[in-house]
C-alpha cells in the first residue's frame, strides 16, 4: 500500500494521492480539459514532465499553453526531434547541447561536412514525420556506468557526463529511437510540437571555446500556434529587409573593414551626417537642461581605473595595457578608456563644491573602447569602438528625485516625441550583496519610484536586479515591427563618489558626499544608429536624412534653374544634391529612390520658368505636385526645425 502525499493546487485546495502519482494522473482528475491541454507541470516552482512520478508533498500547477513556460518546454522538445531527425539521417553525427533560445531552438552536431540548405529541408521533413509518429519522451534515472555505455560513442555527451557531480542525479530522454543525455522537462511527446520550422546552419565551436572543435549548430524555431509561427516568420522576413548591414551598404552609410580591425565603424559621410544630427539634437537638449559639456582623453593610466574599480574586475572588457611614453616610470601602464565616469569624477574633484553648485552636469559624447569577443560583434549592434552619449549627475540625495524627473522627461522626448518609439521601463532595485547602509538605498530607491510616479509612468519592478552600487532604472524600446531593444539606463551609484573622496560643503559648512548618476540616453550612438535604420528601414526621417532633397533638371536647359534652387536650399541649411546625369529622368528618379531621399525637386521648362518644382515626396509613388519655390523652401525649412517624423506634413 503506497504512502499518500499531500498535493496542493494553485487555489489552495488539497489532496491526498499516492505517492508516484504523476501532474498528468491530477489533471485527469479535475477535468479531461486540462489533462488534454496539459503541457508540463510547475513542481515546487522547478518545471517537470508531466509523466514524472511525484514522490513528496507539494504544490503541483499544471502547464498548458497559457503558461509563460510552455514555450521553452516545447522549444526544449524541438531539439530533441531535431537531434532524432539528424541522428536518422546522419548516423554518423555526434551530439552536442541543444538548448531553447529566444523564439526558438538549437542543436550542435559534429560532422564531417557543414548542413546545406538541401539538408534543412530534408531534416524538417523528417522532423514532421517525428511529430507524426508521436513518441513519448521517456525519463530514466540512470548512474553513472549505465550512462557511460548509452553514449559511449558520443564524445561530447561523455565530456559532459563526467563533469556531473556525484551527488548529481544522471537523467537520459528517448523518444523513439533518440537518446539523450538531458535534465529535461520536454512535452508528453512529440506530437504536440506542431508548429515548427529551420531557420540556417552556422558554425559554433563546441562550448564556445575556440580552440575545440567546430560543430555545425541548426537553428530553428517552434511556437504554439500557427498564427504564432506565421507571424515570427514575417517579422523574420521584414527584419532581414530592414538588416542594417545591408542598408549600411546599399545606402553607403558606414563600412566595417578588415585593415581597420573587427567592431571599429568606419563612418562614411551619409552614415556621419546621421551621427552628427543626433549629438547635435543630444548636446543642444543638454545644454537647454542645465548641463556643461566637457572633453576628456581616449587613453588614461590605467591606475586610474583601479582606483575606480574597474581593474582588475573588468580586465577581460577592456584592451590590454600598453607601455607609458617617453619620461614616465617603466612600469607606467596606460589604456584606452571603456568608459569615462572616473575621468568625469576628477574633474567634479578638481575643484571644492558647495550644496549651491548642486547638481553638477556633466555631458561628453565620447568615443570608449570595449574589448568585445569576436564571436559577439554585430555590425553596428555590438561594436569594439563605442561613441556614448554619456552623462554624469552629481547631485545632494534631496535633489535625486528631480532629477531623475528631468532624465525621465528627456528621454521620453528623444524616444517617444522625438523617433516615436514606444518604450517600458523597469525598476531594478537593490540586490542582496550591495554597498552603503539601508537608509541611503531606502532614500534613493523612493527618489526613483516618486519621480516615475509623479510622471504617471507605468514601470515593471526587478527586485533585486540593481547593480551592487545603486538601483537604476532600464529602458528597452520597441521599433516599428515589434522587436525590443535595450534602450537607455539612469544608473545611480554610491560607490564612485566613495572611491574618489568626493565632498561638497552642505549648508550646515559641513563636508557631505554627493550621489551620482550615470545615464545614456541613445546608449552608443552606434547602435543607435543600428537600431533606427532598422527601425525606419533606411527611409529616415527629413532632418535624420544624409541627403534631404534631391534636385532633378528634366534637361540641361533647366541646370541653371536648378543650381539656383540648390543654392538657395544649401544657403537654409538643408542637404541638397543636385543629378544633372545625363541619364533619363526616370533612371534619374529610381536613383534618387534608392537612396529613401525624402524630396526629390524635379525643374522642367515650365517649373523653370515660373519658380516652381514638380515635387515628388518619398513614398507617394508617383503622385508629383508643382510648387512655388519659396512655399518648398519653408515647409523643408519648417520640417527639418520641428524634427517631423513624416513627410508633407504641417504643423
Ligand atoms: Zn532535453
Ligand atoms: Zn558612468
């Protein structure tokens, strides 16, 4: 006779089952409903299989595809019938890891060739056919001998066996012909997974070391829907339309080239013209707010950066040192900056500070060095030379909260009223290892909530997420097809200002220490960049556009009707070219097209003769409308000044 174990559901209700019952045997006993849509089960908070035997008092919820943590279940599963199809059609492949990622799934095989495109299809076939034939994933406990002999001919999974600890419980999955060395859970069995499909093969280098072996990784991804799967893969489709390395280079906008090194931006001038529009806009806005813009160098001592704390924790961040020059001590060290708080701190410490002279400002748009994995570098995305727009707030602890207020303002007009990004924010509060007393992280965390609240924002709470120095307060926006992207973060910090001694004389003449902020709004203007040319798919907004007009004389007997009106709209300050080619109009104006250029002023006889042009705005096919000049002039003019984010639009 089993013993009994108290089940406790997500209502509260209790009830005794047998010990080695199973979540599956508790879903069929509230209603065949849930037992049919059930997925897994939460165990305690851990996620299990639904078939494992429950051998403890506990809480038990059962997971359907309601269940935030359903997907990774089911992405987890993929894996596995991807391995089971590879292994059926490779039987030479030897396995690797195949874990759930974000929106999918992978698995790492070593073979002898890399994956075609030919063999995807051919393994999702057979993937389907996987599905079709419904094994159930089978949970065995086994020791360490008996998992020794399963994958005696799998080098990787034995690797892996042998660093499992003693105390470790060695679990293996089949399902139908496929082993697997794993923790689990997985589905029921894989013909839940439906709605699935590969996406490419790419080298990885066996746990991402690269001086082991190179394995051939298959990426693809599984929803629960078909809806869902469909609408993955058209945002997929859209995202590689608006991939910003392809832009980059069809709208000449910057290059990466292997004589200047991996991560480094070559900006070519449309890609430049972008860049300086946006710290113009930053440093302009900064300068209405009470900031003081300063310039501080690329290299430092590296001393400096042990003072600060960076060294050695962050060595592997940051280049190598290099040796001081001429006239310094031979052990002299310098490097190139990965940030410039420290160097911001000395100049507030190069002078005595009074509460009156609070909040101190400082603003730099500055290029740092990070020394980025090559594996990891992305285009603009993930880049080794890094231009921040940076900033630096020493402020009293009752002046927190204001300016918090302000940052919170500033970025809600560079994301949202500036590029009409829609963003979240999110708290993160102190962690369980941090520095300074209760009280401070009291004052500072309430500082941050009241100045969120008093600006009516909706934010989430990472408790416990802050930085061992100083909560902060995240910010991930959402671009046009729905992706998220990190964003800017308003970080406060007790530790630097304790590092460096900093001191202000309070109003009682006495010396206190003032709280520090550390803020990006745009981030690095890098992947700014990144992120609004995918965002805007290239077609920038007129005053963001390397090339604003584009002034089309139909013959040579309108190029000096056209010179005029070029003159005239480079005397105001807009970015005009004029194309005097000797190609047709049309060809003329499919070039103009291709580089998304928002006006194109087209200037036949007519137009010539009566100070018009034929207006064509980006976008509107076809549609051309004839303008006086002067009206043209003053509605670009009024564009570009209010920063509009659509064309032919008034105020
Ligand atoms: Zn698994
Ligand atoms: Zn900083």
């Amino acid at each position: 006779m089993p013993v009994d174990i108290r089940i406790t559901l997500p209502d509260g209700t209790q009830r005794a089952a047998p010990s080695g019952t199973t979540a599956r045997a508790i879903a069929e006993g509230i209603g065949p409903r849930l037992a049919q849509a059930a997925l897994a089960a939460r165990v305690n908070d851990a996620i299990w299989d639904l078939d494992r035997p429950l051998r403890a008092d506990g809480r038990v919820e059962i997971i359907t595809e309601q269940d935030p943590a359903a997907l990774e279940v089911l992405r987890h599963s993929a894996a596995h019938v991807l391995a089971t199809a590879v292994r059926q059609l490779f039987p030479e492949a030897k396995i690797g890891f195949g874990p759930a990622i974000e929106d999918g799934f992978y698995y790492d095989f070593e073979v002898p060739r890399p994956f075609a495109p030919d063999d995807l299809q051919t393994i999702e076939a057979r993937m389907r056919e996987v599905a079709a034939a419904d094994y159930r994933f089978v949970r065995e406990e086994v020791d360490r001998a008996e998992a020794g002999r399963r994958f005696r001919d799998d080098p990787l999974k034995l690797e892996r066996l042998a660093e499992l600890g003693d105390d470790e419980v060695i679990t293996v999955y089949s399902d139908g012909p496929f082993t697997d060395l794993c923790r689990g859970p997985h589905l029921p069995s894989t013909g839940r997974l439906k709605h699935f499909h590969l996406l490419h093969a790419a080298g990885a280098y066996w746990r991402g070391d690269s001086r082991r072996q190179m394995l051939q990784r298959i990426y693809g991804t599984a929803w629960l829907t078909k809806a869902d799967l469909d609408a993955y893969l058209h945002r997929l489709a859209e995202a590689e339309k608006r991939d910003h390395r392809v832009l980059g280079r069809q709208l000449d906008l910057f290059s990466i080239q292997e004589e200047v090194g991996p991560g480094l931006i070559l900006w070519h001038p449309r890609g430049a013209t972008i860049q300086f529009e946006l710290r113009r806009f930053i440093e302009d806005e900064v300068l209405r707010r009470g900031y003081q813009l300063v310039y501080t160098p690329h290299v430092t001592r590296e001393d400096l950066f042990i003072r600060s704390g960076h060294l050695p924790l962050y060595a592997h961040n940051q280049f190598p040192a290099m040796a001081a020059g001429e006239g310094e001590a031979a052990n002299v060290r310098y490097r190139t900056k990965p940030m410039n708080c420290p160097m911001h701190t000395l100049i507030y410490a190069a002078q005595q500070r009074s509460y009156r002279d609070l909040p101190l400002r400082l603003a730099e748009v500055a290029n740092v060095y990070r020394n980025e994995l090559s594996g990891t570098l992305h285009g603009l995305l993930r880049v080794r030379g890094l231009t921040m727009d940076d900033a630096h707030i020493f402020c009293r602890e009752d002046q927190i909260e204001d300016e918090i207020y302000d940052l919170l303002d500033l970025t809600d007009l560079v994301l949202r009223r500036t590029f009409g990004f829609e963003y979240r924010l999110d708290l993160a509060t102190r962690p369980a290892k941090k520095i300074g007393g209760d009280a401070a992280w009291d004052i500072a965390e309430a500082a941050l909530r009241q100045a969120l609240d008093r600006r009516d924002l909706r934010y989430g709470l990472d408790a416990g997420g802050g930085a061992f120095y100083g909560p902060k307060i995240d910010i991930k926006l959402k671009d046009a097809i729905g992706r998220e992207w990190q964003g800017a973060t308003i970080q406060l910090d007790y530790q630097m200002p304790e590092r460096f001694q900093l001191e202000y004389t309070g109003a009682d003449n006495r010396p206190h220490r003032p709280v520090m902020m550390h803020r990006a709004i745009f981030g690095t203007l890098e992947r700014f960049v990144g992120c609004l040319i995918e965002h805007f798919a290239g077609a920038f907004p007129l005053w963001l556009a390397p090339e604003q007009v584009r002034i089309l004389p139909i013959t040579d007997a309108q190029n000096e009707a056209a010179r005029a009106v070029h003159r005239r709209l480079r005397d105001a300050g807009v970015r005009a070219a004029i194309d005097d080619r000797n190609d047709t109009l049309n060809y003329r104006i499919r070039d103009a097209e291709l580089f998304k250029v928002p006006y194109m002023a087209v200037i036949g006889q007519r137009e010539a003769d009566q100070g018009t042009v034929a207006l064509r705005v980006r976008g509107a096919g076809r549609k051309q409308e004839i303008v006086a000049v002067d009206a043209f002039l003053a509605r670009v003019i009024d564009e570009i000044r209010r920063r509009a984010l659509t064309l032919g639009t008034s105020a």
